[in-house]
C-alpha cells in the first residue's frame, strides 16, 4: 500500500513540474515577441482598418494625362474629297504638239482627278459644330469626322476664312451625343505656360505632344505668312502635317489655339491661332457670311532713319528714301484704295490718325480696327516734303 502512494505522488509531482515548466517557457516566447498592435488584438478593429493597413499606393496622374482625359474625346480627324482639274504641262498646250498628237489624243487625257487630304479639329458644341483650319476643308466637296471612340460622321463646311485661315465644320448627325472642348481665355497667356497639341499627324489619331508657349503675338509677316492676318501664339510643342486645326491646349485641358502652321527650315517651332481670335469670328463664319478685311492695298518694309541713309549712300540705289523711322511703301497695288488715294512707291508713312507708325504691323492693326470703309489719314514723308493723305479703306476680296 505504502508502495502505491508513492507512485502516485510521483506522477502528481511530474505532472506540477511540467506545467510549471511549460507556462515559464511560454511567458519567455511571449516576452520576445514583436508587440502586436491593439487593433489586431481589440475586439473592436474593423475591416476597413486591416484593408487599410494592406493597401499600395495609388499612381498620380499628371496634368497632361488629365488635360487629355477632359478634351482629348472632343478632337476629331477630318478627311475630305474634291475634284480638281489636269493642268497640262505648258509644252503641252503649244499649237505644235496639238497637231502633232492630235485632238483625240489630248480628249482621251483625264481632265479631272480626285485629291484627298486630312487634317484635324474639335467639337465646340452640342450641336456638332467643330472648329478647324480653312486649308484643311478647303474646296471640300465630302468631309468625313471621325471621333476618338471611332464614330464617323459625315459633316459640311458652313465657312471659311482664308485670311485667318479658320474653317466651321458642322456634323450632319444631329442626333449623336457628341463630347465639347472647352474654350480657354488665349489672352490671359503668358510665355512659359505649358501647352499640350493634340491632333492626327499622319493619320495617327489622337496623337498628344508637350511643349510651352514660347513666344506670344509673333506676327505672320514674321512667320512668312504674308497673305494671312494673325498674331500668332508661338511654341515647341510638336506639330507635324495632319495636325492642322487641332487643338493647342492648356494645364487644365482648355483649347487656347489651334494648330495652323510649322517653320520649314527650323525644329520645335510650331504657330497657333490664338483661341479669342476663332472666338470672334466663329459665330460670323458659322452663318456663312463674309469675314470683314479691310485693306489699303500697300507692300510694305520696316525702316529706319539709319537704314535711309545707308541705301541712299549706296551708288546703286534705284531712288532716294526719306530719312526718317517709319513704314516704306514697296509697292502698291493696282485698282486699291491706296492707288485711288495716291500713295506712292518710295513714300514713308509715319503717322496714321496722329498716331507715330514705325512698323508694318502698326499699320495693319490700325487697318483692321478701322473697319471696311473707314477713313484714314496717312501722314507720309516724300522727299523733302511731309504730306497728309486720305484713304478709305475697302473689303479684302478673293478669300475663299
């Protein structure tokens, strides 16, 4: 008996040795843990917290990314068809060769061909009616649009202006929902903003380059667009052929210009309507009315009392120029306000309305705010003489 007790406090013995044991080695693990935050342990820690915890970081768009997100589905690629005539080679018209090869073989030459063309433009309303280049749609007899999500329209020319060379196009469905650019302010610009062209060069739609604004009121005289009457927007922002009439925008997605015109014998120099201009004239040509142009019907150079007296000096000089700063009359053109006037080849003007000229674009900001038919006072110098001339100014014909 005394035998079985001991056994039985010996295996009640090991058993409070182990446990002891057992919850010290416990208590050490315990101890060496890395803390575990109150909201995994709290009854109380919700779903949201842990997906919280669990979450990557999002991406930030950029503003060009934004920018195109809000008008990039307004742009559109507009292709158009017209007919134009064969012109035959000058040797080819020659009386010789006629009897030569013979009436039948000139009738069975095509007289007529078909010519395709491409360029771009963006939706400034709901009712499809979408600004672009005139040179773009000019002499269009079809216009097709096509938009981002790849929709097809087929659309009309309700106007052009070759002058500003600004084009309407309207969208013959009127039935589509159609996404609009928003118009931005091109006066509020400043040199170093960004700019954003957007376009379909080469039939690549929706194709987005960056750049800045690089120079602002660049005259086309300047750019070597003299038949045209713009202050352009200037910028490096990537423009290539198929990105006329596209959209230059703003940080915020904004049109501020449109596309128009690259510099052929330089890189990253590209020029765009500024937006207030399309503005203006859009309602006029969306009525396919007449965009009024006065003009006076002078050539003319920018010139100095220095430069005077230099060319006066050289034997070589075909005639003598006034020594004085102002505008030189280079030419003037035939059956014009200027020749009914009697403005003169040689003469400098150096006033107009009291106000000192002393550069082409002087002059003709001063033309265009004075309206068709308005009188004008020129105040020129020729020779030895100082004169006052009037001249009333007339509508700029053969723009479309």
């Amino acid at each position: 008996m005394a035998q079985t007790l001991r056994k039985i406090t010996s295996h009640v013995f090991a058993l409070l040795l182990g446990g002891i044991l057992a919850f010290t080695t416990l208590r050490v693990a315990a101890s060496n843990a890395d803390p575990v935050p109150e909201a995994m342990t709290s009854p109380a820690a919700s779903t949201e917290t842990l997906l919280a915890q669990d979450a990557r970081p999002t991406t930030q768009r950029n503003f060009v990314s934004a920018a195109i997100q809000r008008t990039g589905p307004a742009v559109v690629r507009i292709d158009i068809a017209r007919t134009v005539e064969n012109q035959l080679p000058p040797m080819m018209q020659d009386p010789f060769f006629r009897d030569f090869f013979g009436d039948q073989f000139f009738q069975q030459m095509p007289q007529e061909r078909r010519v395709e063309g491409q360029g771009s433009g963006f939706i400034i309303d709901r009712a499809g009616m979408i600004l672009t280049n005139a040179h773009v749609v000019s002499g269009a007899e079809e216009v097709t649009v096509t938009l981002q999500d790849g929709r097809q329209f087929d659309a009309s020319v309700l106007g052009t202006d070759t002058v500003t060379d600004l084009a309407v196009v309207k969208i013959s469905d009127r039935a589509a929902d159609l996404p609009v650019a928003p118009l931005g302010n091109s006066d509020a610009l400043q040199v170093g903003d960004w700019a954003i062209a957007v376009g379909s060069p080469g039939g690549l739609n929706n194709t987005v380059t960056l750049g800045i604004i690089s120079t602002l009121d660049r005259p086309s005289s300047q750019v070597g667009i003299p038949d045209k009457r713009l202050n352009f927007l200037q910028t490096d922002a990537a423009i290539n052929p198929g990105n006329s009439g596209g959209p230059l925008l703003n940080d915020r997605g904004e049109v501020i210009g449109i596309n128009t015109a690259i510099r052929a014998n330089a890189m990253g120099i590209g020029f765009a309507i500024p937006i207030n201009k399309a503005k203006e004239l859009k309602d006029i040509l969306a009525a396919g009315q007449e965009v009024p142009h006065p003009y006076v019907g002078i050539e003319m150079r920018d010139i100095t009392a220095d430069q005077a007296r230099r060319s006066n000096a050289d034997p070589n000089s075909s005639f003598t120029i006034p020594e004085v700063d102002g505008v030189f009359i280079w030419r003037i053109l035939p059956d014009t306000p200027a020749a009914e006037a009697g403005l003169r080849r040689g003469d400098v003007i150096t006033e107009i309305d009291g106000k000192r000229v002393t550069s082409g674009t002087d002059i003709q900001n001063i033309v265009e705010q004075s309206g068709v038919n308005g009188r004008l006072r020129f105040t020129i110098r020729r020779g030895n003489q100082t004169l006052n001339i009037n001249v009333r100014t007339a509508q700029l014909q053969n723009q479309r």
